[in-house]
C-alpha cells in the first residue's frame, strides 16, 4: 500500500490552527440543565438550561447525543418523543414523534447516540435492535439488529460511540468490555478493550462513554464520578481526564450520561475548506466518467502535514460545481475548490493514482 502525506504550507496551516477549538463534554446535571465542559481545562463553556427542554425535568437522568455539524443536542423526552435544541442559538430543532419509535415507550430513558460518518441518529429499543434515522430529514433507514451483540439483549440500556475517523461503532458489553463492530457489514472487527484496562467497578454493558478523535481517545464515566481514557490505538488504559469536582450536581458514577462535541465550534470555510475535527474529508476527485475518488485527510499540528488515512473510488453523483482535471501522463488531479462536509469515507490508499496537486493555497498530496 502506497503512503500519501499532504504538504500543509504556512498560509493553509494557519487557517487550520484558527478553525480548532476546544473539545466539549456534554453532561446531564441533576437541576435538569445540560453543562458543557472543555475537557482538557474542566471548565465550564456552554450551559443549556432545563427550560429549553420538552416533557418533565428528569435531572441527571436526561439522555442526550450532540450532533457537531448542526450544533444540535438532540434527546429523549417523558412523552416517548425525541426532540432537539440549538446550544447556541438555543433554538428548537427537528424531532422524531413516539409513533415512530417501535417497542415500549421507556420515555426520556431511551438511549440516543449518533453515527458522525453516515449521520444517522441511533435510538435504542427494548428489541435489543438499534433504530437509526437521517439527522438530517429524520428519514427511517434499516435497524441494526439485536443479534449484532453477541454479549446479551440489553435493550435500551445498549450504550454506543461512533468514531468518525474509521466509521466503525463501539458498545458496552455486559462482562465490562468495549467491542468494536463495522454497521455496514454488521460485523466485528475483533478490535476489544477488557474490563482490565479500566478503572473503578465494572458496570458491564451500562458504562456511558464517548470517543475524541482528535485525541485517539476513547473517554468513559468511573464509578467514582471521575471521566478516564483509554487510548484507542493501543486500546490501553489512559489517565484521568476529569475528576468528579468538575462535575455539577450528584455523583452517577459509570452511568454518567455524557455526549461529545468532536469540534467544539464550527469550523472557518476560508477557501471552500470547513474542518471538522482534526479530520477533514475530501468528498471526490473526478477520475473519468462514473469514476471519483474519496479521502479522509488527518492535520497533525505539531508537524503541521495533512496524512491520507481513508480513501476510495466510488461512483456518487457530479458537482458541477467541482469539476476537476486528471492528466493520465503526469498523474495530476487538479482540484478547483476543496469542500470538507464531514463525511468519513474508508477503503485502501493505493486506488489513489499518481500524484494529487490541490489549486487551493498550497497544498500537495506525494504518493511515496
């Protein structure tokens, strides 16, 4: 497999540095707010107070998933319904009405998680199945089916985290391990993270925990209150990331109901480019008729590089608006505008050809 790094020149470096933002946990505290907390700091940036939510107040209990690209916290309500609210503008958003929601209604209990690759919002159902809906039209899409967790049925108390970096989905199994599964193929990586690597009592399948993918971090609530890590390249205990004094309101241990914001503001559009995370995502390169070519690109900061880590070709739709060059001579794609949406796109590096040189700044792509 060919390795590409992209040279990130001073001018496009800048603007990168600019658009990252502090990384913010999203908890449930017991006067029924939801508190933002930067969690390299502890400090606390955004507070949504209790009255913006619908149904009861249920304190702490209140379960929730932020969806960084909308700057949506969308959770579950006492009438079975799934609302969300702005945390900026704090203004309501779309919802999902009981009656779509199959199984028992379980209220505001019902766990909601969401899917940052494909952009699906993930509910839980006492099936044991995961219902998934577009966040963007709200639109049903297939379940993923109980049989998938071969640990047990758990029902709505399943708690998942998705890493946009590889697409794939992590949950809680009942011996208090994390697994690792692929939702499109519906199968297992084989990628666990034992009890052992852990600290506190072992909750099993009922640990809350989010993944930061800037920091190759997957963060988890302890019994005692506090927040740990655990790295997920080498799916290795980490350290304490916050202890239970940042946290307002009462001490829920593991079941702490935590949601993560991956970019903590909305990313700068200077030249066609919006970053998401240190992530960025490159949505086609036109080849040839029928024929485009997908990337995830990583920004390390300290060396200041851009590292393809996911590529494909693919066949999706032409924006006219993007149309771009490829000399089969010199192995040159050129490129008039890059537009990172956010979507993750996963495969093999070596299906890119030659050399990539981008039009925007200075930004070149070197197959070695």
């Amino acid at each position: 497999m060919h390795k590409y790094t992209l040279v990130f020149f001073v001018l496009m470096g800048s603007l990168v540095k600019a658009c990252l933002a502090a990384n913010v946990l999203y908890y449930s505290n017991t006067d029924g707010s939801v508190i933002g907390v930067d969690v390299n700091s502890g400090t606390t940036v955004n507070t949504i107070p209790s009255n913006l939510f619908s149904g009861a107040i249920v304190g702490a209990s209140r379960e929730m998933a932020f969806d960084p690209t909308t700057r949506l916290l969308w959770y579950t309500a006492t009438d079975n319904a799934v609302y969300s609210v702005n945390v900026d503008t704090r203004v309501s958003g779309p919802s999902i009405s009981s009656g779509r929601i199959t199984g028992a209604a379980v209220g505001a209990e019902r766990h909601i998680f969401i899917d940052y690759s494909r952009r699906y919002l993930m509910l839980t159902t006492t099936s044991g199945a995961i219902q998934r809906f577009t966040l963007d039209t709200q639109t049903s899409v297939a379940n993923i089916p109980s049989t998938l967790f071969t640990d047990g049925n758990v029902g709505t108390l399943r708690h998942l985290a998705s890493d946009i970096r590889n697409g794939n989905i992590w949950y809680a199994a009942t011996n208090g391990s994390f697994r690792e599964f692929n939702p499109d193929s519906l199968t297992h990586t084989g990628r666990q993270i034992s009890f052992g690597e852990q600290v506190g009592a072992n909750p099993g399948a009922y640990r809350h925990f989010v993944i930061d993918p800037n920091a190759d971090m997957m963060y988890y609530a302890v019994t005692d209150g506090s927040l740990s890590s655990i790295s997920l390249s080498t799916l290795k205990r980490g350290s304490t990331i916050l202890g239970s004094n940042v946290f307002a309101g009462a001490n829920p241990g593991a079941g702490r109901i935590v949601s993560f914001d991956v970019t903590g503001t909305v990313g700068g559009r200077g030249s066609n480019a919006s970053f998401v995370s240190n992530y960025v995502t490159l949505p086609f390169v036109i080849l040839g008729p029928g024929s485009y070519v997908t990337a995830t690109l990583f920004y390390d900061a300290a060396a200041a590089i851009l590292t393809v880590t996911n590529a494909e070709v693919t066949t999706q739709a032409v924006d006219a608006s993007n149309a771009t060059t490829y000399d089969s001579v010199t192995g040159v794609v050129t490129i008039p505008k890059l537009d990172f949406l956010g979507t993750t796109y996963r495969v093999n590096l070596n299906q890119i050809p030659g050399t990539l040189t981008f039009s925007v700044g200075a930004v070149t792509l070197v197959r070695s």
